[in-house]
C-alpha cells in the first residue's frame, strides 16, 4: 500500500482511538501518549498493515497491546505514584520491616524440611536452587530432562506440605 494511502487512513480514523484510551487509562495525559503512540506505532509498522482489511480493528489492537504491556512493565516494577504535587515514588520493599528472629527461625525449618527430603530428590532440587538449569541438572545426573523437573516439582510439593505454615 502506499504510503500517502496509508497515512490518509490513518488520519481519517485516528480520532475513533482517543475516546477507546481515555476508556483503557481512565486519565486524560495517560490517553494522550498512549495516543501518540498507537500513531507512532502504526506508522512505524504500516507495511505490516493488510489493505482491505479493517484499519480501525487493527490500530485499537495495536493501542491495547500497548496498554497492556505497559500494564505489566508496572506491575513488574512494584512502584507507586503517588499523584500529590510533589510525585513521590515510593518503593515497596522499603515500607516492610524485616523481622530477624522469625527469619532465623523460617530459615532452620525450612533448611530442616529439606535435609529431610529423600536423595533422589534432594538432590536435584539443592541444584535447581543453587542456580543450575533443568538441562544443566539432567546432564550433571545423568537423568532424562523430564525425571529431572518431576523430581524437583516434587520435592517442591513434599516442601510445601512439609512447611505448611509458609506455603
């Protein structure tokens, strides 16, 4: 499709896509970069733009997947914003206290519960834990790759049931 085409499809139906962000954000600002760049985006990608297909569908796809990765990345980070006039960032590790004693305490038990687990699986999940990959762990042991996950997914449930209190 050419360009001058495309860029006049685009600007033809770019206003149906404001009132959708503002619905997605629930914030004017946040609606308009996320406006901004849906078009950006759109632009950048418009030879993956199928002509005769319905260009409306395709940028409100393009705009929510936008908002939705840019949901996650958030949830990932932890942080609130704190929308006052100063806009602090408040870190959520930073709010909790941690309490040394019972951590101690968790830590003996749960290193207990795992002493206790039967070798076969104590093994390969100390591995796992140490850092080690499936693959790493199955190579190391001389396992299939599939012994070694239901190995560690079991040692895993004997710990949760084991240590019932913290699951």
């Amino acid at each position: 499709m050419a360009d001058k085409k495309f860029n006049e499809m685009l600007v033809d139906n770019a206003d149906f896509l404001k009132p959708f962000a503002v619905n997605l954000t629930k914030d004017t600002e946040t609606a308009n970069d996320l406006y901004q760049e849906t078009l950006y985006k759109a632009l950048a990608n418009h030879e993956k733009y199928n002509s005769g297909t319905n260009i409306k569908a395709w940028l409100f796809t393009i705009m929510r997947n936008i908002f939705i990765n840019d949901y996650r990345r958030k949830a990932k980070r932890k942080t609130i914003f704190d929308n006052t006039a100063e806009d602090y960032l408040i870190n959520m590790k930073q709010v909790s206290v941690a309490n040394g004693a019972e951590s101690s305490i968790r830590e003996k038990e749960i290193k207990q519960a795992i002493n206790e687990l039967p070798e076969i699986f104590k093994t390969p999940f100390m591995l796992y834990f140490e850092g080690y990959k499936y693959q790493e762990i199955a190579e190391y042991l001389h396992e299939p790759l599939g012994t070694i996950k239901s190995r560690i997914h079991f040692a895993r449930k004997l710990l949760k049931e084991q240590l019932h209190r913290f699951a």
